[in-house]
C-alpha cells in the first residue's frame, strides 16, 4: 500500500523537471530582465561589471515621455492588432466554424476548411515578402498594373499604413481559430441540436441558445490566446514595413528589438518595453476572464 509520503515523492519527482524548466526558461528570464531595466548596462559583461550602476525608473520614465512618442504610437499599433484580433478574427472563425459544422455549404467543405486554414502553415515572413510582391510594395505587381494603365501613376504611402496590416493579419489568422471552435462544435451533442430544430428553432436560435453558451470557455480562451499573440506581432510587421515609414507602423516588440539591436544599443530601454508589454498582457487577459466569468453567470 502506497503512504502518503511515497506519493509526494512520486508528486515531487514528476513535477519537479518541469518546475526546473519553468524557472530556467520563464520566471529567471523575466525577473532577469525587470533587473536590467533599472541599470544603465549598455553591453559586455554583466556580472562583476563594475560600469553597471543602479538607476530605478530612469529608463520607465524616458520611455513614458520621450518627444517622439515611440511608446505610444507602438502601443496604439498594437491595441489595433488586439482589436482586430479579438473583434475580427474570433468572430469570423466562429462563423466559419458554425457554417462548416452545420454544414450550410453542400459542396466543397474540407477544400473550404483547407483554404481558410492554409495561412498558418506558412512563414510570417514569407507572407509579408509575397504581399509587399504582389499588392503594397512599391514594385509590387499591383503597382505595376497601375502603371500598364496610367504611366503617370505614382507610388504613394498610404495615410493610414496600417490597414494593409491589418488585412494581413486578419486573412492570415482567422483559419486558427476556425479550427478550434469547430473541433469544439463538433463535441456538442447532435442530440441537442436535433431536439431544438425539432422544436422549431431556426438557425440564428441554434447559434444564440446553443453553440454560444456551449462554447463560452473556448471563446475566452481564444481571446486570451489573440491578446497574447498580439502583443507579441513582430516578424509579419518587420518583413512588410520594417516599422516604416517614419516608424508608423512600429508595434511593442518591434520598437523592443530597434532599441536593443539597432544603432546605438539601449538594453535597459528595450527590457523596460519587455516588462510594460508583459503588464499590458497580463492586465487585458484579467480583464478578459472577468468579463467571461461575468457572461457565464449571467448565462446561468
């Protein structure tokens, strides 16, 4: 018979690699980082350097009210790539998911449910190479057809470099969360679904008063996993504009990285980002879960 100490060894040794893991990998990187953004480090050795002094906020503050305003420009590309994310690609995949589970379309479904899905199994930086080709480069193939019909024609920076952006991302994503939610329809008791057409439910009834509240938890969870991935956005904004023109279209990380690793490197600035982005994910997926739990009550 098992005592309760041989349990906790068991317990102990099956946790402990992966709590080593996790300190070494998540929770050493992260307070590490906090660390050096309160120094003036700006390269070479870290421990024993005597050039290494203590600073406190200096680098928060310079960062909260430089002139240019690279901060808050980052920070508001990012809000929009959250907002896009949550309010764009969640719902779209919701609705594509519910038309291919119900099967609204006779033919042709899993050609759909590969078509939809296909952007995620490519590279980010492929796509934003292959969209700048074809559409919003400057020698792009959209480009040169304007020129075949108007020679005159000039390339211009669009007033709002960001939507193409936008697009991307919202065409790029929206298959993943596609495939979760109809992974997570396909659970839901067909039973159910028949009782209430039985019953003289029509679709849009079927949507509300079934599938939604069924899939309240997964729903939160995708907003979680959109907010997060968000506010990580760097490879598919660094291979489209490279934060251009004029640093318009720079998010968080991509701000982040120019800091620590292009011109003259500012390591504490670019950990200090690191720490406000981590604060800004942790305090919009609070936020989140509350209003889930706060939807599921009222649901009950």
């Amino acid at each position: 018979m098992t005592t309760k100490g041989e349990k906790r060894l068991a317990y102990a040794v099956f946790v402990l690699p992966a709590v080593i893991i996790y300190l070494a990998v998540v929770a050493f990187p992260t307070v590490f980082s906090v660390l050096l953004s309160l120094t003036d480090y700006n390269g070479g050795v870290i421990f024993g350097n005597p050039d290494i002094h203590f600073v406190g906020l200096k680098s928060y503050a310079w960062m909260f009210t430089e002139p240019a305003g690279n901060f808050y420009t980052a920070l508001k590309n990012n809000m929009l790539i959250v907002a896009v994310s949550v309010f764009g690609q969640i719902p779209l995949g919701f609705i594509l998911a519910y038309i291919l589970s119900r099967k609204l379309i006779q033919r042709g479904n899993d050609l759909f449910q590969t078509m939809i899905y296909l952007p995620n199994v490519i590279s980010s930086i492929i796509i934003g190479v292959l969209f700048n080709a074809i559409i919003y480069g400057r020698n792009s193939v959209l480009m040169d057809i304007r020129r075949f019909f108007n020679p005159a024609a000039v390339y211009t920076i669009s007033d709002k470099p960001m939507v193409p952006i936008l697009v991307v991302i919202l065409w790029m994503f929206t298959g993943f969360y596609m495939i979760i939610f109809l992974a997570n329809m396909q659970r839901i008791d067909p039973a159910v679904i028949e009782a209430a057409r039985i019953d003289g439910a029509k679709e849009s009834g079927i949507l509300w008063y079934i599938m939604l509240p069924a899939l309240s938890g997964v729903i939160i969870t995708t907003a979680i996993l959109a907010i997060s991935g968000s506010l990580k956005s760097f490879d598919l904004i660094y291979a489209m504009t490279g934060g251009g023109p004029a640093g318009q279209t720079r998010v968080l990380s991509l701000y982040m990285y120019q800091s620590a690793f292009q011109g003259a490197p500012n390591y504490p600035l670019a950990n200090a980002i690191s720490t406000v982005m981590v604060l800004i994910s942790i305090v919009l997926i609070i936020v989140t879960m509350a209003l889930g739990k706060a939807f599921s009550e009222k649901e009950v």
